[in-house]
C-alpha cells in the first residue's frame, strides 16, 4: 500500500527545493503550471531558462530526457498565442520523438491540438521524387529535412572507434585487427581503407555509403538518445543507422495484466506539486483537502502510463534483399525495471538485422537510400 507524506513533509520537501529555484525539476515544474494557467508569455520565458539550464555541462542526461518536453511545450505556448508558423516549427521538431501524440482536449486550447495536426500534415505529404523510398510519417520527413551539424568524413581513428556506430559494420575479424594497432597512424589508415573498400563508386570523389552512414548516426545521435547513452548507440539507434527511416511508428500502452510484471500504480501529482499547494493553502482543513485530492487513489495512473511499445514497421522496399518477408515489424518495450526502448529480439527482427548488417558491409542498403 501506497504510504503518504504528511503535509508537514510534504511542505518540508516543497521548502527545500524551492530554495534552489534555478533548479532544472523546478523550472520544468514552473513551466507546466504557467502553461495550465494560460500564462503562455511567461511559460516561453521559463522554457527558455530551463533549455539554457539543461545545457550546461554536467546535464547531458536530463537534457536529452527534457528536449520532448520542451519542443511540446513551447510549440503549445506559440499556438496558444496565436503564432502558428513558430508553433508548427517546435511540433515538428516534437513529432520525430513522439510520433503518435494523443491530446486530452479538456487540457489543451483548441489551438494547440489543431497545431500539432497541422505540423502532422504537414509531415506526412510524400516526397516529390518520383523514385523517393516507399517511406512515409513524420519519421521519415524529419530525416529528409535533418542537416547534420559538424559531420564531415574525418579519420575519428581512435581506441573507441570500433565501439561506436560503425561497429555495426565490422566483421569480427576486422574489429580484432584493429584492436591489436596501437599508433594513430596505423589505425588512421586502416579506417581509411575501411571506407575506401566501402565505397560503392570508387570512380567518384566522394564515398556515398560513408557519407549517408553519418548522417543516419547524427540523426541518431540528434534524436534517440537514452540518458547517457549516444542515441546511435541505443537499440533503436542501431537498427536506425542499419535501415534508415520506417515506414511509420506506433506506440501504444502497455495494459496492466498484459505481462506477467505486477501492476504498479503512480501518483499524477509529485510531492513537489503537493508540497507547493500546500504552502499556498490557507487553513489546515484547506491542506487536508488538497493532500486527499492530490495524493488520494483517485490520481493513481495505471502502469500503462509509463509502459508503452513502440513499433517500427518497414516494408519490403525499405528491407535488405537477402530478406523475404514482405513486412517486417520491430518493437521496442519501455517499462519501469525493465529498461528504455528494449528492442524485442524474436527471430524476424534478429534475421532481419543481420542481413541489414551483411548487406551494409557492401554498401548495398546505405547506398539505396542514398540515392
């Protein structure tokens, strides 16, 4: 059973933390109630306090953890006031980390919901190549219009790097050749020669397998980082830089008894918001009333709002040839103790990247969406 802070605890915690204002929990607080009161001019004031909070050096974690929130809630702010250009920009940018939003009407202006369809939309019109990869979502047109920032083809010919992306590559052979160099210039021109014999047009001066490769990584890199680890190097990552865009994702709730995990419930309100309409209250049969509305059963959410699966679903133009499934669905499992976008590693999904990873060696799949 769930066991409940008194409210001199409970104020005690509120204290505490808003003695440290410039705190990155307490600006991100600050900001949702400025949005729930309609303060929208005020809550892009505190987004833009705690965007140059969160990137200061020592939060790299809770930055890549905020950036969805951010992109939502200053696209909602902007269409809330009634500055759909601006707002459209921010959902855009928030539709490549959620693509399937669903918006509680009774908790967002009419606007902002219209917005966020908007930016939908206007993601989902196809490419106007006639020969564009049969790939569709917001995903995908995130990636069309992504401009990588600083990548270029350099050497990176240190000890990590066979234990970065390009680790999907290697042979286990050429990874050991490489661990046993142990100057710069010997591993220097083996990373050369490595894209030298991946380059499925040596004809020309550049090397478009390399070059697609990293911009797939810094999309990655950009977009699906987990905590503290580079988003090309996480699961979705990996079958990212390997296959390119899906066709389209889906999420959906994992529903309390859909596994064999016991249910667990969590509270809507954290003892922070608690704490803080308790300092606020005004008698002590006030804060009685506000500790049982926001701390009571009723505002336990089910496990299924902190459990989702995510499905990324490529059809057969996007698979390598060596794969004969006209279809394949990869799903990624977010759950508490479980782990962050755990790719489920069933038979399809394994046979299916390894032939992503064989066919990337010759260039074969890397080269296709290139073009």
């Amino acid at each position: 059973m769930r066991r409940l802070l008194a409210p001199s605890a409970l104020l005690a915690l509120a204290l505490a933390v808003t003695a440290s204002a410039a705190t990155l929990p307490s600006l991100f607080y600050k900001a949702k109630e400025q949005f729930r009161l309609a303060s929208y001019s005020d809550c892009l004031v505190t987004l833009d306090r705690l965007e140059a909070e969160a990137n200061q050096p020592g939060n790299e974690g809770a930055r890549s953890q905020l950036a969805p929130s951010l992109t939502f809630y200053r696209g909602a702010c902007l269409a809330a006031l009634g500055r759909a250009d601006e707002a459209r920009a921010s959902f855009e940018a928030y539709l490549t980390y959620q693509p399937n939003p669903s918006l509680d009407p009774s908790l967002y202006p009419r606007r902002v919901i219209a917005a966020v369809e908007d930016a939908r939309k206007g993601l989902q019109k196809p490419a106007q190549a006639p020969q564009a990869p049969a790939e569709s979502g917001s995903f995908a047109a995130a990636y069309r219009a992504f401009v990588p920032k600083d990548v270029g083809e350099t050497d990176g010919a240190d000890e990590a790097w066979a234990d970065g992306p390009v680790r999907y590559l290697l042979t286990s052979q050429q990874r050991a050749d490489y661990e046993r160099l142990s100057d710069l210039a010997s591993r220097s021109e083996f990373v050369t020669e490595f894209w030298k014999n991946n380059d499925p047009h040596p004809e020309t001066p550049e090397n478009e397998f390399r070059q697609e490769f990293e911009r797939r990584v810094a999309f990655a890199d950009a977009r699906l980082g987990q905590e503290e680890t580079r988003g090309s190097l996480t699961d979705r990552g990996m079958l990212f830089v390997l296959l390119g865009p899906p066709t389209w994702v889906g999420r959906r709730p994992i529903a309390i008894g859909e596994d064999s995990a016991d249910p667990q419930g969590m509270s809507r309100y954290n003892a922070f918001e608690a704490g803080v309409a308790l300092k606020n209250s005004s008698s002590n049969g006030q804060s009685a009333a506000i500790l049982a509305n926001m701390t009571g059963p009723a505002n336990n959410l089910p496990e299924s709002e902190t459990s989702w699966r995510e499905t990324w679903h490529y059809r057969r133009e996007l698979l390598p040839k060596a794969v004969s499934y006209q279809q394949v669905d990869f799903e990624f499992v977010t759950k508490r103790g479980y782990g962050i976008s755990v790719l489920q590693r069933d038979d399809i999904a394994l046979t299916t990247i390894q032939a992503a990873k064989n066919a990337g060696r010759s260039g074969l799949v890397l080269e296709r969406a290139a073009k």
